[in-house]
C-alpha cells in the first residue's frame, strides 16, 4: 500500500501543530507501507520508504494584491501537486491549503480522498484580518474537500462535533484519531536540576534559571489567545517569570497589538492602574526544536490560552515534559488536559463568529477570561507539590496514551476500509 499526504508544513518549514503532525505521522506510516509527501518548500528526500518533494507555486504572483497571495500561491502548489505523477492508493490532505490538490486527486486519479481536520475555517473569522476575500476561498475549499471525502480524520471529539455542525458529512465518515507526541523528544528536566543545555538556552533569552516561569508557546495569532494571557499578566503573582515564546504574527495589526500589550505589561501604564512586572521574556522567534525541548523541561507550569483548539499539541509536549498545564476549555483540550489531574482548565466562552468585515473574534467576557487563567497560574505556582503531582500524571498520560506508532496504526487500518471492496 502506498499513500501520498498533501501538506503545506514538513520540515524544515513547521510553524505549527499540523506540521510537527504531518511530520511525525509520515516518518510512523512509512514504518508499515509506502508514503510520499508533497509539500511547500525545496525537500528532496528519500529515507527508506519514505519520499518526500517540495514544490514552489507554478504561477506568476508578483502582481497579486498581498492578502490573496496565500491563498493563490497554496492553490498553485495544489495543482502542481496533482501535475506530477503517482501510484499512491489512496491521497491524504492536511490543512486548506492542500485541499485542492486533494480535490483534483481524487477526481482525475480515481482513488479515495483522506482529510484530516486539524482546524476549521468556519471557526476562524479573524483569518478575514489577514486573508480579506481570499477567507472566503479557504471556506469553500475546505467545505467542498469535507463533503466530498471518502473519510475525514477529526483529531479530537471535539473537533468531530464541530465537524457536524458546520458542515454536510455523514457521521459514518468520520474517524477520531487523536494527534500525538514523542516522549522521547520532549522529557522532564534531570533530577538534579537545570542541565547545561537548559542554562545555554535560558540564559540565552535572559531568563534567570534560579526563578521559576510561566511558559506560552505558539504564534501570534488570534486563535491562540496569545494577547489575553499578555493582557493576564497584571492578575499574576509576584515571584515568578512569564516566558513568551511567540513569533511569527498572522498580520502586522495583531503584531503591534502584541507588542503595546508586552510594554504595558512589563512598564505598566499609570493611568489605567496597571503596575508594571519584571522578568518578562518575549522570544520573538521561531526557536527549533532542541531549544524548545528546553523551554518546555524548565518551565514550572505552561499555559495555553487559546480561544479555539481542535487538539492542542503543545499542550501534549508540555506534558511529556512533565509541566502541568493551565489552558481554556474549548475544542480538544479538555480530551488532553485532565482538569485536576494534569492541569486546570479556564472556562471560556465564545462570541458568535462576526459578519463580513465585522470586528475581530473575541470572548465575551475576555476580563473574566484573563482573571480565570490569572487565578490558576498563581493558584500552582504557589504549589510546588501539586506541580510535580500533576507534572508526573501529564507525562504518565502522553506516554500512555498518544504515542505516534498508535495513531500511524489507526491510519492504515482506515485506509485499508477504503480500499476494501464494498459488497
């Protein structure tokens, strides 16, 4: 058997949980059958079996208005995708972006079409921020994808359910197959403390080892609450360092928001009665993989604001690490972060999404929002008992129960029912 995964992301070009997904998933599969991957970029590599092309857009963009680059140039790769020949049984789609590609395959090849859901346009207005009509593009690509999938992969229950309600696929066809971790890439910190590559790395940042942190993870972005946990930070304790490992912003509207909300945070504004707070470290870069590990091993306790999530990988890394988790409950945290157990999930409520050209995506009640992850950052951060406790239960529990040998397994096994004859 032989499957062809479509992916924007795959190594060296990851910036996110879908990427670090198609990479680990890839590398699993071809331990049991045949993959290639076609994706964004310059790969050109072959390990066993497994292959893997990079491909460029076929057209000319230079003229396309910014906002609609993205989508054009994904919708170019998708079609070179498809231009270059296969003996793939089945083709397997990761994100929008490669949609399309997916689309076409199954049409012009006659094999069946595999989607895993790994986020929802739908339940990302603020992408019009970025994006402006091309949103509407990704929307009607990712619909027509869902709807004409032979199985769509849903990476959590959670994301399943909103799969129903946005969209007209039969419930039969969809496959909860949870996302993963490597335990042995991301481990908690030695025993006896701080390790030399963990001081390289802290110190590297100006992070001082001997002074516990609170660590965020992700990109600036509007789906991963980044700009609530910043505007938090006034709510917390003193005592402790808050480590903001964030780059790459979606838009430069949301990057100058982030950036005066780091300023008022770290000089405090007078005439809002906002105090100002030493030891907050904003790592404005895209760090690899080696000086995350570290991050994540050294950090005290890890927070995951997001106001949407199918799944949530970082959180799973944190807890390999052994760090007990503060996130909001929404989409797929709730099937990872055990609250109480392994962390303390924040309530968090959604506004509707905004028509065409309406305002940015927002809670509610972002100021409740912003008190509840303050309350139970503080609430562990004043006990090193009940971290370690948790810490220990979150690593248990990502060795357990999301190993990537398991989720590859789960993925043959369904693409064999497709290739089964149908009686």
């Amino acid at each position: 058997m032989r499957t062809l995964l479509l992916t924007n992301e795959y190594p060296p070009n990851v910036y996110g949980g879908a990427g670090v997904h198609v990479d680990h998933l890839s590398r699993e599969l071809a331990r049991l059958i045949d993959v290639e991957v076609r994706a964004f970029g310059k790969q050109d590599v072959t390990d066993g079996r497994l292959r893997v092309r990079g491909f460029a857009p076929e057209h000319d963009l230079s003229d396309t208005p910014p906002q609609l680059t993205p989508v054009l140039s994904a919708f170019s790769r998708d079609l070179a995708f498809v231009a270059a020949p296969t003996d793939a049984d089945v083709v397997h789609c990761h994100t929008w972006y490669t949609h399309l590609g997916g689309i076409v395959a199954k049409l012009a090849w006659g094999i069946p079409l595999v989607v895993t859901v790994h986020s929802l346009e739908p339940l990302r207005p603020w992408k019009r921020e970025q994006l402006a009509g091309g949103y509407d593009a990704t929307v009607w690509v990712e619909r027509t994808a869902l709807q004409m999938a032979d199985a769509v992969i849903a990476v959590s229950e959670g994301t399943k359910t909103d799969i129903l309600a946005h969209f007209a696929v039969d419930p039969a066809r969809i496959h909860v197959i949870h996302n993963g971790v490597d335990p042995d890439q991301f481990q908690p910190r030695p025993t006896g403390g701080v390790s030399e590559a963990g001081l390289g790395v802290l110190r590297r940042f100006g992070i001082d080892p001997d002074i516990p942190y609170v660590l965020f993870v992700g990109r600036v972005t509007r789906q991963k609450g980044i700009i609530h946990l910043v505007r938090a930070i006034r709510h917390l304790d003193p005592g402790f360092q808050v480590v903001l490992a964030a780059g790459a912003p979606d838009t430069e509207a949301i990057g100058a928001e982030m950036a005066a909300a780091v300023r008022v945070a770290q000089a405090g504004d007078v005439a809002a009665g906002i105090p100002g707070r030493p030891g907050i470290h904003w790592i404005t870069e895209m760090v690899d993989v080696p000086t995350l590990r570290e991050l994540y091993a050294n950090a005290a306790v890890f927070c995951c604001p997001s106001v949407y999530e199918p799944f949530g990988i970082i959180n799973l890394e944190a807890m390999a690490a052994g760090v007990p988790v503060v996130a909001s409950a929404v989409g797929g945290i709730p099937e990872v972060v055990v609250h109480g157990q392994t962390g303390l999930l924040v309530p968090f409520e959604a506004a509707a999404p905004p028509v065409a050209g309406g305002p940015s995506f927002d809670p509610k009640d972002p100021d409740g929002f912003e008190h509840g992850l303050a309350g139970a950052i503080n609430a562990l951060m004043a006990d090193a008992g009940r971290r370690a406790a948790m810490g220990a239960a979150g690593r248990r529990r990502a060795v357990e129960h999301f190993s990537w040998s398991s989720i590859a397994a789960k993925t043959v096994n369904l693409y064999r029912t497709l290739l089964e004859p149908q009686e």
